[in-house]
C-alpha cells in the first residue's frame, strides 16, 4: 500500500480505484501561485499539469490562483488554500517558525539562492566598496543578499541603507538617485536590462558560496496528514509538468504567458521576459540536481545549511536555529519518483 493507506501508484498500471476514490473525496484543492502564473519553477510546472490534464488523471480537482509567495503563508496556515508555491525553503521556515505555523515544503526543485544584486555600472568593485552605500528593495532585503554582504561584514542599518522601492520595473531603479543598486531575481531583471541596451554590473550569493533554493512546493502539516494521497499525487502531476516544462522550455514559457493574459496581466510580463525567465531556471535546475535524483526532492542537508547563513544574519530572529527537518515533508516526492524519473500509471 501507498500514502493514507490506499493502493500505490504503478507506473504503466490503471491508477488504483480506492485511490481514486480518496483523491475524489479531497475535494477542490487550491494552489497559490508565487508571483502571477510567471514561467518560473513551483509555479510553470503547475500550469503545465493542470493544462495538460495530469491532475484529472490522478482524480484531483485542483483550482490555480494568482498569488505572491509572501502573502500565501498564512492562507495556506488557515486551510483556506491547500498547496502554494514559496520564493525560497528559508522565506517558508521564517514565517511558519514567527506565525506557529505546521507548513511543510513538499518540493524544492531550485537548489542554489535564485537573487542577485544589480548595481550601477562602477558603483562598487567588491562588496566592501558598498560601506556607506544605500540600496532600494521591493519589501526587503533578500536572505542570500544579506548573507553575502555579510561575508564582508556589512550589516544592513549599520554599514549600509535600504530604501523601499516603489513598483517592479528595473529600467526605472536602474536611473533613481541615491541608490547605487538593488536586488533582482538571476531570471528576471538582469535579462530585462540587457534587452534594453542598460550597462549594469552583478554580485551573485551562489559565487560567494552563500546556499539558497528557489521554487517551493507547500502545504500544511494538517492537510497532508488528512489527505497524504491527494498530496503525493498533486505533486506526481506537477513533478510530470516540470519534467515537460524542461524538455520544452520554450512551449512551456509560452503556456505560462497564456494564463498570465488571461489574468489581465497586471505585472506587465512579456514573452521575452518569461522566455529568459524559464531558460534561466532550467539552467539552474539541470546544473544543480545530482545525477539520477528526482528534480524536486528536498536536499534536508543543503536546506539546513541554508537556514544556518541565514540565522547568521538574523533571519529568524535571537533563538535557537531551526531545524530544517521540521519545515520538510519528503515522503510524498520520494514516492513519485524512480530514480530521475515520475512513476505515473497507464490505462
């Protein structure tokens, strides 16, 4: 037997009948997206699944939701959504470790810090040239930027400003005075610079050996444990839509795009900014999943390593550091998967 109980999913065989059943009996689950339907990881994989029919085939009854990762943590926490996608393990493990709150990540398909920081072309040679420096921010400061200028000593408040930024648009941060710079996602504004012909220079956490992840999967301890079939089995789809996500990152990019125009498109995303959007991730997927591992399944190790920088530079606060495998629920991906490959049933 498999998760809850019922019947094992096999891979070429009829998808178990009671499964079938418990799945049904979940009833509608709703996912929340991480920044709109954006090609990106824990969140085109979703799209693809659900475009392609894959929960249908499991007997899931699955709604998407536009959301913000930020802002899907405690919606998540009061069960009125049941999955959402999250920017980072470390972002999911502050706001349930401050909040009390059994969330669980079931998938964390980026393994390395997704942020960089993007400063003025000539600003700053190192990061210690950044003494006295301010630099603007969408909400806050990232972890893994934090945690880089940590390496030279600098603490936000005492050794350099934040100023809070309004709006999205990097061509606009790129010219404001009084910052030298801001933080960015590696997929997003650095590709939407260099469409537009604007010089600037990069610092990258990951080539200062500051760990992260990106595209996270969750769900709260309690509906995982009333419904660990259902579970298993949205992330058995949605592992099968990153797996076509990756083999057809340019279809894929487009899929997303879609869903986004049909939402109204309120962040203004392009088809060039989602191309470049998902071929990043792709390349960081495919460079930092270990050969023959299930892209997706928690690394408990790595995340911990993680969560240690970053409570190194306050993320969660003056207590005792988090314990990665709290915050991890790994049955249900470790279960999806042979080896690299979905186990998914057959008529």
């Amino acid at each position: 037997t498999g998760s809850g109980g019922v019947e094992a999913v096999v891979a070429g065989q009829p998808f178990p009948e009671a499964r079938c059943a418990a799945n049904e009996a979940t009833g509608t689950i709703t996912y929340l997206s991480g920044f709109d339907f954006a090609a990106t990881a824990s969140i085109i994989d979703v799209v693809l699944a659900e475009q392609s029919g894959y929960f249908d085939e499991l007997c899931l009854d699955v709604e998407l939701q536009s959301s913000f990762s930020t802002a899907n943590y405690p919606i998540v926490a009061s069960g009125d959504a049941q999955l959402a996608s999250g920017g980072s393990f470390s972002e999911l493990v502050r706001y349930a470790g401050a909040n009390e709150a059994e969330l669980v990540a079931v998938a964390v398909e980026g393994r390395t810090a997704i942020d960089s920081l993007i400063l003025k072309p000539g600003s700053a040679e190192t990061l210690t040239d950044l003494q006295g420096a301010t630099i603007g921010v969408k909400g806050a400061l990232p972890p893994s930027v934090a945690a880089m200028l940590a390496t030279e000593g600098l603490v936000e408040g005492a050794d350099f400003d934040t100023v809070l930024l309004d709006g999205f648009d990097p061509l606009t941060h790129i010219t404001l005075d009084g910052i030298v710079g801001f933080p960015g996602y590696k997929s997003n504004e650095p590709g939407q610079l260099e469409r537009a012909g604007v010089e600037f220079d990069l610092f990258d956490p990951s080539e200062f050996d500051i760990p992260g992840s990106f595209g996270v999967l969750f769900t709260s301890r309690a509906f995982l444990d009333e419904h660990p079939s259902a579970v298993e089995d949205f992330v058995r789809a949605t592992m099968r839509g990153l797996a076509d996500a990756l083999a057809d990152p340019e279809g894929a990019a487009a899929s997303a795009l879609e869903l986004v125009e049909a939402g109204g498109n309120p962040s203004f995303l392009s088809p060039e900014g989602e191309a470049f959007r998902w071929a990043t991730d792709v390349e960081l997927l495919t460079a930092e999943t270990p050969e023959g591992v299930g892209t997706g399944i928690p690394d408990v190790a790595a995340l911990q390593t993680e969560v240690d920088a970053y409570a190194a530079v306050g993320l969660f606060g003056d207590g005792a550091v988090p314990a990665a495998a709290d915050f991890v629920a790994a049955v249900p991906i470790e279960s999806v998967f042979d080896g690299p490959d979905v186990i998914w049933p057959g008529s």
